[in-house]
C-alpha cells in the first residue's frame, strides 16, 4: 500500500521535507497491440528519451521491461490516456527537500528503499511512517474485497500521510547560519566548520549549520565524511574556550575564589613537562585577567586546585564526556579520561582545553548555554513537536531534562567575567553594537590523526558565548576547523561568524539592545559588524545564496 511519509518543517510549519508521488512505469511486452517501433516513437516522445534507446528496450527479449522511474503526473496521465494494454503505471513516494543542502545534516535522507537514513528522517521514520489506523477494505459474503468502482485509476487515490515533525529551527536563521559559515570557510580554505544557535532558557537549537554540506536530494553524489553531522560525531580538543567551564568548575568546587589571583610568569613546569602561553606572562592576575589576556597558566592552576575527581565530576555534570540526548542517531561521547587515570599535567592542560578533554561543538555550546542560564543545564533539542497533520494534534513533544551544574551566583559572575573580557579585550569576537556579548575565543591546536602530538600550523578556532550577558536569549558558537587565513586565530576567524549570526538573529528575534551609547561615553567603541557574506562577497562570486524574508 502506498503511504507517503509526514512533512518535516521549521518551527513556523515552513517545509523542509516532503513526499510527493512519483510514478514507475512497467511496460508488458507482449500485450501491446502497436507495432514495436510505432510503441517506441510514442513512448519516447512522451518519456522524453531517444527512440532508439527506447526501441532497444522493447526488444531486448525481456517480457516485461521498465520503461522509465520517478515520472511526474502529467507524464504519467500522458501514458494512461494512450489506454494502451500493458503498461503498468505504478505509484511511488517520492521524498523531496526543496531548500536542497538547507538543513541537510538535520534532516537526513530516505534511501531507495524508502528508509530514513541519517538526521530526523532515520532519528523518526516511524512516526513519519505512521499514518494511524488504516480502513480495512469491505469484504463480501465469500471473504473477498468488494471492487469499488472509481472515475478515476486507482493509481490516483490519495495516499495515507504520516506523522508531521515540526523542527525547533527557524527557516530565516539556518539560512544566515550557514550563508555566514560557508562565507567564512570558504574564504580561509577551512577543512570544515560548524555554527550552532541556541535558546540557552529552553534547549531548543534555532540554527545548526555545517560545513561542508551536501544536498540530500542527491545524496549518492557525496562521500560518508560530508554525508556525517560532524560537530555532533567528530570530537577536537577545544582550547581557550574550554576556560569558561575551568573557571566555574574551580569556583563552584570551593578551589578558587571569586577574588583569587594567580601569579602568571609565562610558564610553568610540572614533572618533566612546561606548559606555556602563546604571548608570554602576565604578572599577577585575577579572574578577569585570565579571561582577558586567555592565561594558561592561571587556567593550569585551576586545574591542579581541584582534585582530579573534583575536576572530572564537574565536567561531566556539563555534560561533557557523555552524548547530550540531542534527538539524532550518531552523536559521540565525547573524550573524558577517567579520574583514576589523572596525572598532574593532566589537570593542568585540561584547565585550558587540552588533557583528558575532548568535545563536540554540540557538547560546548549545551554546557556555555548553563552558564547563561544560571547554572543549570538543559537537554539541546531539535524537535518541537510530532504532530497528526489531519487534525493537528500534537502526539510527540521534548521534555528536555535539566540539572544544576553550578550556584546561580557562580554563573553570573562567570558571566559578567566573560562580558568584561569581550568589553574590555583587544579582541573584534563579541564586539556587537547594541550589545554585551559574554565570550570567549579559542585557538586550539589540532591533534594529530594517530593522537599522539599536535599538527605544526594547524588550528581550530573558535568563539561561544551569549548575548545579551545581561539577559541571556541565544547561545552561539562558531568552530573553523584547519583555516589557512586570516591568521588562523578564534578571534578573527570565528569571531566574525558570531558577531554576523548574533547580530542579525537579535534583530530577527526583537532581542532588546542591553548597552546604549549615550554622548559623551567615553567607552569602548564597538566598531559596526561585517558580515563574511558581504565582506567576501565579490571574491565568492555568486556562491552564496541570499535568503528572502520567510527563509527561501
């Protein structure tokens, strides 16, 4: 019986994924009445293929052939009015995604046998297979079928429909996210990147966008690597964002204290192993201090105050070292070596993102996002709701769990650390006018394929944080994995990829401006915002694909 498979949409009903009916057509050989070259020029003329290959079909001794797949109805309705003996017009689903590589990652595909394959299609293919209760057929005295007579071919009869799913993200944002993303991956030759917006109140994910991305209406056309959400399977230790979490993991554990200092002389030897930072020592500092000048060595100790079990049960409680729950089939653990196994330089090197810390973008943003929301995680989400599309009842919805990770009052100090540091640094990640961005930038050293060591030259970059710090409402991160320009720093890289993104979902979303500029400030000026689509517009070319005002 055929069934056509629910929509999925955004979270304004906007269609992401669709079935629609395609037709096969099967041609009995032996039952047509015209001759086989005549049979073949009409058909070919209808099917719009050569006569020739046409002709060959029909005559390669096979007693029934496939004459063509996938047709449209009005080529379907084309061959019935032939009324010819011996064709046999099929009906089939035919899934459709009509914003193309648009959500590619989230959405997934159907195989050719019909099956989700990755993304929300595998993640609810029963629910999107579910059409409910199915009429039994009426049956006669003998137990057979009664035929039931229609104007029409039975072929036309509308199919059952499954379940609908409505999607947290938002049509207009996906579109900026990855517009942004693509701008900037392009322009620094990325191996790949990631942008992931957030509610951090509700967990519901508004964008998620990777690159590279690919088109599941083709998706036999690209390898697994593309095919992969990887900011939810491929695990990078995170560097300097990883701060956000040292630091209230150390106050929250009692190790630090909100007005502790730390004497940062540039490196610091533990064991046989130095640890060092990028641009020498700072003198004594506080936590501002290491925020804004990104110490390693004021993080290392951090690390070494708390005990192993003390440090590795704090990151856990973030979420990290175990999957999120998000609602896609694949998502990775993450990398968190046991207590047990914890060496001094362990500790240290996991205060600034390296040791025995490895993280998916998924991960970071979702424990960033319990900072903003005063200390308690909650479950990322990307389904809204599941819902039957002939009366509209919803049948599914997340209840995202949640747990406190850290005092309220550790969050929010945290937080307005982190807004001083985007206010008061040298750095542009952040800088949004209107705004205080809390954030961190990060320049991590990419490990190398066997584990062992780091690759010369090669960075991921990075920048999280939440905006407005005052009254947290979206959380973002942006991660450029490998870029070869500008740099190769967080800061300038990643950096503006939030500001654009941050930026324009504000206005969208009628997020209140938290800082104005009034005459005579005499504080930082915050310079406006250009976005990687614009800036690199003309080298891109025709690359980049505008969105309209409702996301096409």
């Amino acid at each position: 019986m055929l069934v056509h498979r629910g929509a999925i949409t955004d979270r304004r009903g906007l269609p992401l994924a669709i079935d629609t009916t395609r037709y096969d057509i099967y041609v009995h050989v032996k039952l047509l009445k015209a001759e086989r070259e005549e049979a073949a020029t009409k058909l070919a003329a209808i099917v719009k293929e050569p006569v020739n290959k046409i002709s060959k079909l029909l005559n390669q001794g096979y007693p029934v052939v496939t004459l063509a797949k996938h047709l449209d109805r009005e080529t379907a309705d084309a061959l019935q009015a032939l009324n010819w003996a011996g064709i046999d017009i099929v009906p089939r689903p035919f899934r459709q995604y009509p914003e193309g590589a648009l959500a590619a990652h989230l959405l997934g595909f159907t195989d050719a046998e019909f099956h989700g394959q990755g993304g929300v299609e595998q993640a609810e293919h029963e629910m999107l297979t579910n059409t409910g209760t199915i009429p039994k057929p009426q049956l006669d005295g003998k137990g057979h079928p009664i035929l039931v007579t229609e104007r029409e071919p039975s072929w036309d009869i509308t199919p059952p429909l499954g379940r609908h799913v409505e999607l947290t993200i938002d049509n207009y944002l996906q579109h900026l996210a990855e517009k942004e993303l693509f701008a900037m991956c392009k322009h620094s030759h990325a191996l790949k990147g990631a942008v992931i917006l957030a509610d951090p109140n509700t967990g519901e994910i508004l964008a998620w966008a990777n690159y590279p991305s690919f088109d599941p209406n083709h998706y036999n056309k690209y390898p697994y690597e593309i095919l992969k959400n990887w900011s939810m399977v491929d695990v990078y230790q995170p560097g300097s964002t990883f701060k956000i979490i040292t630091v209230c993991s150390g106050l929250e554990t009692g190790a630090i204290k909100p007005n502790s200092t730390f004497y940062d002389g540039g490196s610091l030897t533990i064991g046989n192993r130095t640890i060092h930072n990028h641009d020498g020592g700072h003198g004594t500092i506080d936590l501002k201090g290491l925020f804004i000048h990104s110490s390693n060595i004021a993080s290392a100790m951090i690390g070494m105050a708390m005990t192993p079990k003390q440090f590795h049960d704090k990151l856990y409680d973030f979420g990290l070292g175990r999957r999120t729950g998000i609602e896609l089939p694949g998502e990775s653990r993450g990398l968190l070596t046991a207590a047990k196994y914890w060496t001094p330089i362990d500790a240290a090197t996991t205060g600034f993102g390296q040791g025995a810390i490895a993280v998916t973008p998924l991960q970071l943003v979702a424990a960033v996002s319990a900072v903003a929301n005063n200390g308690v995680w909650i479950q990322p989400h990307l389904i809204r709701r599941v819902y039957d599309p002939s009366n509209g009842v919803t049948e599914k919805w997340i209840e995202p769990n949640k747990r406190r990770v850290v005092a309220p009052e550790v969050a929010k100090l945290v937080s307005r650390l982190l807004a001083e540091n985007v206010y008061e640094g040298t750095q542009i990640a952040g800088q949004i006018p209107g705004y205080r961005v809390a954030g961190k930038t990060g320049t991590a050293q990419k490990v190398t394929a066997n584990g062992r060591g780091y690759m010369a030259g090669q960075t991921i970059a990075s920048f999280v944080g939440f905006l407005p710090a005052s009254n947290p409402q979206l959380t973002c991160i942006a991660v450029i994995d490998s870029p070869q320009t500008d740099g190769r720093w967080g800061n300038t890289v990643a950096g503006p990829v939030f500001n654009a993104v941050g930026m324009e979902a504000a206005r969208y979303l009628n997020i209140s401006p938290d800082y104005v500029v009034v005459p005579g400030d005499k504080g930082k000026k915050i310079q406006p915002v250009i976005a990687p689509s614009v800036k690199y517009a003309a080298e891109l070319g025709g690359q980049i694909k505008e969105p309209d005002s409702v996301g096409h």
